[in-house]
C-alpha cells in the first residue's frame, strides 16, 4: 500500500510589514491620483481662457495669412477624421525628440509630449528661408503647414495619454494633458507672434491669466458666498 504523501505546503516567507507596505502603497498612489484630478479641474480654467485669448488673437491677424492657418487645421482634421491617421508621422516626432534630449531621462520622457516638433522645424526652417525669399507666399505655406502639424501633435498627444492603462480617475490624462495643452498653446502663441506683427504674445498672456482669474474668483465668491 503506497504511502500517503504530507499536504504541500506553500511557505511565504515575506515579512508580514509587507502587507501593510502593498496596501500603503495603493492608497499612496489613490490619494496621488485624487490630487492630480483636482489639480486637473483647476487647469480647466486656463485651458479656456488660453484657447479664447488665441482665438481673440488669431483674429487680428489679416484674412489671408489667418486663413491658411485654419486650412491647415481643418485639412488635417478631415485627412484624420476620414482619410488615414497619421500616426507614424507623430511617433516619428516622438522618436527625434528622445533621440535628442537621451542625455536627460526627465526630458526624454516629457520632451515628445511638450515640444510641438514639427511646429518647430517648421518655424526654423521658415526662418532661414525668409531671409532670401520675400514673398508671402512663403508665410501662407508656412502658416498652412503650421496649423497642420500644431493640430497633428494635439490630437495624437491626448489619444496617447488617453489610451495609457491604470489611470484612476482618468487624473493622469486631466492633469497631463491639460498642462500640455496649456504649455503647446503658449508655444505656438509665442512663434506665431515672431511672424504676425498682429499677433502679440504679451496680449495672449494677460488675457489667459485676466481670464482664469476672473473665472477662479466667480467660483470662490460661488462656494463660499463671498
């Protein structure tokens, strides 16, 4: 008759501390998470006030040069919308990025997400090539191809985010992405306003804080009756 064998035993020999840490550090990452949301919320203001006062910009500009920006903008969106996605373009500027900026790991992660690079290149190479071309159509391709890219990096950068797993609350995308697009905005403001006299990045910027402020201290006066 065979003998019965002992019961296998599973021995964990992990410090009973280590419990406690797991469940320390899930409730460290919630309450992280609950504080980007509510930082998150608190950038909603600034993502309105910055798009109004571009636009309020952006409507100073001649008919012309102003024009082919927004058909730059509504190009990509119907190419995007019902033509093809052109997302290896986008990781193609994602890749050129941490390519440069591979000496700093914190750019490295944040770089292809903050800098608008074909936005960029496009500015520089603008600028080089103004110096011996004059003719306006050189700014009206310029500007086409300005509001197409600009508009290429937004979308792709909040389906990016978006689409990232294990983000409670979504904090991580309200948070992430609406500081970039704060930050893209300024950007794009502050290089349109070397090639539009119109345009005025100083403006831009009172405007977006004037505004925000007046929409933070309606809300205050609102909840504390004040």
């Amino acid at each position: 008759m065979a003998r019965k064998g002992f019961p296998k035993i599973e021995a964990d020999f992990r410090p009973k501390g280590h419990y406690f840490s797991d469940n320390f550090s899930g409730l460290k990452e919630k309450a992280l998470a609950v504080l980007k949301l509510i930082l998150g919320i608190a950038l909603l203001p600034l993502v309105y006030s910055s798009s109004v006062a571009f636009f309020k910009q952006m409507s100073l500009v001649e008919k012309a040069p102003q024009g082919y920006f927004w058909l730059g903008v509504i190009i990509f969106l119907v190419f995007f919308l019902f033509i093809w996605e052109p997302e290896v373009i986008y990781a193609g500027g994602q890749r050129l990025l941490q390519y440069i900026f591979n000496f700093f790991r914190p750019l490295f992660e944040i770089a292809p997400y903050v800098l608008p690079v074909y936005t960029i290149i496009i500015f520089m190479v603008y600028g080089l090539l103004s110096l011996s071309i004059k003719d306006s159509w050189l700014l009206q391709y310029c500007l086409f191809l300005v509001g197409f890219s600009s508009t290429l990096h937004i979308i792709f950068t909040a389906r990016d985010l978006g689409t990232k797993k294990g983000d409670f609350l979504k904090a991580n995308y309200i948070f992430g992405f609406s500081m970039i697009y704060i930050i893209n905005l300024m950007i794009l403001g502050l290089l349109l306003s070397f090639v539009l006299k119109e345009f005025s990045i100083g403006d831009f910027s009172k405007y977006t804080f004037s505004a925000s402020g007046d929409i933070f201290s309606a809300v205050f006066k609102q909840i504390f009756g004040k």
